[in-house]
C-alpha cells in the first residue's frame, strides 16, 4: 500500500534525530547578557580589595564615611550604623554595631558588601579578620579639602551612584568657592591653635585636614612643624614659643577655670590675653564629611571675629 504523506517525514527523519541528541538551547538566537565582573579596588592606604559590581548592603565605621553614605548612596542600602553616627538624623532608625570595640559578630551576621571606614577608626587587624568572613573594608584617609570631595566621588563611583555623587561634589565646591571668595584678600592671617585635649595637651598638627580648612577660613595653623603623629603633644614651652593669636578648645568661661588654671603660664598667649579663646562644634571640627563647608563657615566666622 502506498502512503505518500509518510515521504517527507522520512525525509526529515534525520534533521529530527540530530536535534534530538543535541542539549536543550534557548528559544532566541541573542547571545545572554554576561553577568557583571566584581570591582577589582585599591583603597587610600593602598590595599587591594574585591567589591560585587553593585553593593545592595553597606555600612560605615565611622561617622564621617555614614555621612557620605547618606549623601550619596541609596538610602535603603544601609543596613547599620555605630554608636556614635548621629547625623543626619535618619541613621538613629539603623541598628547599632559598635565601633570600639568593633562587634564583630553582629556585623557578620548583617554582612554587608562593603564597608567603609577612616584610618585610624579601625584597625587593619580587625579588617583583615572581616575579610575573612567575605566583608571588604575600604579605608579612607583625609588629608585636604580635595580629599573629602575625591572620597565621595569615590563612594559614589563604588556604589553605582557616580552620577550622584558629582552632582552633591559640584555643589559642595561652589558652596566653598563663596565662602573663600568672602575673605578678604591680604588681611593678616591670625595664627590658630586647635586642641584636642588638655592633660597632655595634644593639638591639631600640620598635617591634618584643620591646616586646609583654617587657610580657607582665613587663618593659619599656628603649628607649622610637621610631626611624626598627626595629632602631637606640645609641651607648655612649645605652646609660648608658638604665641597663638587664637585658642580653640572651649568657649573662654570654660578654659579659663580648667585648662588655664592647670597651665597658668599659657595665660601669657596673645589668645588669652586678648579674650581669643572659643567652643568649636565638634561633629564639625572631627569629621571630615559632607558638612566641611558649614566647618569651614564656622571657623572663618571665629578667625573674623564675627
């Protein structure tokens, strides 16, 4: 009997075996999108570290890199903060990890993607030890005005979010370029020194981001020696010798009954003796974050005597 409708199949009867013993392949002739590679970084101290292509987690162990974190970054992506991040004050709803000593269990079980933080806030010890558990930690380190901006560019950069990040950077320099233009050219610059505290008297060295700020603001640091320690300990005779014009550490009422009563041979200083002795906000003076403009504002306000 003759069947011709059986003819073309037996035709495609090999086509059909071949493509039964091949694997499954997708339905679409387009290629798949490659899945993005993690970010190879080196962080300010120069430490290589792995980072996934788009953090969905992070946190800070420092206040001044939360502050970053909340002018750059997707809010929502932040899983923790420290007991001593305080501003904006949206962190305060975030739960707690302390910082020092660091809780260490705590933060591995949150596990971030990256976590940032600042040199000297946290060890390279305990970083290594995150590490371990798949934790990358990015230090930042801040010498200068150009620092801060370059840091959240960085940050931004980091977490997918350049875009972000030059905008608030661009506005944060012509925030900056009003307040310097406001001083006045060729008015002497008083010299100020800082401290940080009393017994022993450390103090803002020269290689700190106060140098930068107090230039902008129209003074100078009064300590012009660069130490090994960014924050050194003057003896009482260093501090004669440097003769400050302007004393910051504590309003004048405050000095006068504690650190100059402990020291009263510094009452000989031109800041003492002609009443140049103010508070200074400390979130402001300490962190080198996305308010550095008010900081600098601050400062001129004093060094003007305004």
């Amino acid at each position: 009997m003759h069947y011709p409708f059986l003819k073309p199949l037996l035709q495609a009867l090999p086509l059909l075996l071949l493509l039964a013993c091949r694997p499954d392949t997708p339905a679409t002739t387009e290629k798949p999108t490659p899945a993005t590679a993690p970010q190879q970084l080196t962080d300010d101290l120069g430490r290589r570290l792995t980072v996934v292509a788009y953090p969905r987690r992070v946190m800070a162990l420092a206040p001044s890199a939360t502050e970053m974190l909340y002018a750059v970054a997707d809010t929502a992506t932040i899983v923790a903060r420290t007991q001593v991040c305080d501003y904006p004050a949206a962190v305060l709803r975030k739960p707690v990890v302390s910082s020092y000593p660091l809780d260490m269990e705590k933060l591995v079980q949150l596990h971030p993607d990256i976590v940032f933080t600042v040199e000297g806030i946290t060890s390279l010890d305990d970083a290594a030890r995150l590490e371990k558990f798949g934790i990358p930690v990015y230090f930042q380190r801040f010498g200068s005005m150009k620092d801060i901006f370059r840091a959240l560019n960085d940050m931004g950069r980091i977490l997918g979010r350049p875009a972000q990040a030059r905008h608030f950077t661009d506005s944060l320099q012509a925030e900056l370029q009003a307040v310097t233009t406001a001083t006045p050219a060729g008015k002497p610059r008083p010299r100020v020194l800082a401290i940080t505290w009393q017994d022993p008297i450390y103090v803002y060295g020269q290689n700190t981001l106060f140098t930068d700020k107090i230039r902008l603001a129209g003074g100078q640091n009064a300590v012009t020696e660069q130490f090994a320690q960014p924050y050194p300990a003057l003896t009482r005779e260093y501090i004669l010798k440097l003769n400050p014009d302007v004393l910051l550490g504590g309003s004048f009422g405050k000095l006068d009954s504690t650190f100059f009563r402990n020291y009263p041979e510094l009452k000989r200083i031109n800041a003492y003796r002609n009443h140049r002795v103010y508070g200074i906000t400390g979130n402001l003076m300490e962190r080198p974050g996305p308010r550095v403009v008010e900081s600098v504002r601050e400062l001129q306000r004093i060094v003007s005597g305004r």
